[in-house]
C-alpha cells in the first residue's frame, strides 16, 4: 500500500472514531440544574395589646369630664385610634410594617427559627385633632410623619422602592415632630411641633419565632402627659400661653377656659424613661391681654412632667381696675399622676 492510500485510511479512522465518541457523548443525559434554596417555613403571630391602653372603652379624656361637680360628654375618641406595628429583624433591619385602626385582627408571619423585636404603638387623637392624612390610590388613608404608610389593616412586607407600601428605617423611629391635623375643618392643615397634642401609647416585645402559631401579648405603657390651667380673676381679655415652640401656643378667654384649657401631649422620650431629658423641659410665658388691647407679661415658668402625669398651672391675674403691674400675679405648677380612669376632676 503506498503512503497516500495510508494517509487517507488513517483519516477515515480517526474521522470514525470522533463520530462515535460525539454520539455516545450525546447519549449522556444532561446535569440536572442545582436545586433553588428553599424557602424557610413561617408561622403565623397574633398580636394582643394590653398595659395602659384599654380597647374596649375611651381612656382619659375620654367618655365624660367632670367640671365643677358635674359630669358632662366629652367626644368619642374610640374611631380614631391608630395602630402601627413595627417588626425588625434581629439586626435591626425593616421585615414588616403595617398601620391598623382594627387592632384585633393584626397577625404577622415570620420564618421559623429568627428572632425579631416587634414595636407598636396606638395613637389616640386625645385632645388634639388626630395624626394628619391624606386620600392616596384606592381610597386609602395616607398618614406622614412618624408612618409614612396608609392605613390597609394588613401587615406588609414589600421591599419595592418607590412603594407607598415599602418597608422603611423610618417608619416608627420617634413620636417627636408627628404630623398632625391643624384644624378641625380644614384637613389641609397640618402642623408638626416637638410635643404633639395626641394620646400615643407604646410597647415593644423581642420573639423568637417557634414551630408553631402563637398569640404575644404586648403591653403598652402611655407616653403622654398632660397640661391644664386653673385661673383666678379672670374677668376679661385673653390668656397666652406660649411654648417657645415646642408646643402650640394656646389662649383662653374667660368663656372658654373651662372646655379648652386642658391639654394632652406625646413625648417620645417617655418611651424609655418616665421623665424628660433637662434640654426637653418646657418654658412657659404666660401673657395677658386685656380687654383694651394692651398685653402684659404675667411670667415664666419651666414645665417638666413625669410620664402619664397632669400638671395644672394655677394662676392669679391681677385686678382690672387700676394699673397695679404684676401686683397680685402668681403662677403656680401642681402635678397629679393619671390613675387610669375616664374621669378629670376640675
């Protein structure tokens, strides 16, 4: 056989057995795809709220408000209770949040096996108009500051950016500067001051998510306190009280005092301690303007309340006849702790 007829036979072997070697290759089923990592398995928690906020009735102000002896209907507070529920990871990262005015029926799932620190807190408008809100797409309530969430009655669990259901580091990160309604009849109006004028309660418990359903019980202590003036010799012009901001002024004339001069107030600090930081403490100047117009600075006092505590300013205003100064004046703070009941002995 000469070379060129050797050369070619190889070729043909070898062209043969890289056929051979292809089909048989072809033949070999394919790696099966790396299983997806599988989902933890959850169970479901129910909330049950308990401590200083009572479901069932109207706590202070509430249902009715004794003045001079006798018992008079305060407004219901009962259908604008809001509650917002927040729950974090055990790194402090959002997990779920969700804003409820049907307190019974707030349930979250959690995987198994982690731990997660769950906060809420009801907001009761007290003596004030309400947190602040707005209608957004499907008719839902949009509430600001500190929620920046509507009101849907579920608990969510989206990381969409740009959602309004989108879990958020703020959400629920301080009860200071809340946005709230400036007027009864202009929801347009909204207003935010250091110490807002609303009935808030908080509570926060830690969980470690088991095999199987449970219902927590979280208590939840007020963080509110409260401010009244009691005034001699109120005969005529207005009463002033300004507090350099932190709060809404307020003024009282001699008709309304009796229906307006009591106030409720949330501090956030409440949530830790019973008592406010030095640099949180309230500097009240009380100014009286007369009947003729001329005004007169009564003086100043600083308010610094416990935790769940009513402070009455007592004042006497000097006489309106004669021009006799601060002759007479004399401002006074007594403090009472709230025991719980719907009942304000002026």
């Amino acid at each position: 056989m000469n070379t060129s007829k050797k050369y070619s036979l190889a070729i043909y072997i070898l062209a043969a057995v890289v056929t051979l070697y292809a089909c048989k290759k072809s033949d070999t089923p394919a790696s099966a795809p790396a299983p997806e990592p599988a989902t933890a398995e959850k169970v479901k928690l129910q909330l049950r709220l308990s401590g200083d906020i009572t479901i069932d009735e109207t706590p202070l102000p509430g249902a009715r408000i004794r003045n001079n002896g006798n018992y008079v209907y305060a407004r219901t507070l009962e259908d604008s209770t809001i509650y917002a529920v927040d729950v974090r990871t055990g790194n402090w990262e959002p997990y779920a949040a969700g804003v409820f005015n049907w307190p019974d029926n707030i349930v979250i799932e959690v995987p198994k096996g982690t731990y997660y620190t769950i906060s809420v807190a009801a907001f009761k408008r007290g003596t004030g108009v309400g947190l602040w809100w707005t209608t957004v797409a499907g008719g839902y309530q949009y509430f600001e500051r500190p929620l920046d969430r509507p009101l849907k009655n579920e608990m969510s669990y989206s990381t969409v950016p740009g959602s309004i259901d989108a879990l958020s580091h703020s959400f629920l990160d301080t009860l200071s500067n809340m946005t709230v309604r400036g007027t009864w009849y202009d929801n347009a109006v909204k207003e935010r001051f250091y110490y807002s004028e609303l009935d808030t309660y908080f509570g926060t418990a830690g969980y470690n998510a088991g095999d199987s359903a449970v219902i927590l019980n979280i208590p939840l202590k007020r963080v509110s306190f409260g401010i009244r003036y009691n005034v001699t010799n109120f005969n005529g012009g207005r009463l002033i009280a300004d507090y350099n901001y932190l709060m809404k002024a307020r003024s009282f004339t001699p008709q309304n005092i009796t229906d307006s001069s009591f106030s409720i107030y949330t501090a956030d600090t409440y949530r830790w301690s019973d008592s406010l930081y030095s640099w949180e403490q309230i500097p009240l100047t009380l100014t009286w303007e007369k009947p003729d117009g001329s005004t007169q600075v009564l003086g100043s006092k600083v308010i610094s309340p416990k935790r769940n505590s009513l402070t009455t300013v007592n004042v006497t205003l000097p006489p309106l006849t004669g021009d006799t100064g601060n002759v007479g004046v004399d401002i006074r703070l007594t403090d009472t702790t709230w025991l719980g009941n719907n009942t304000v002995d002026f």
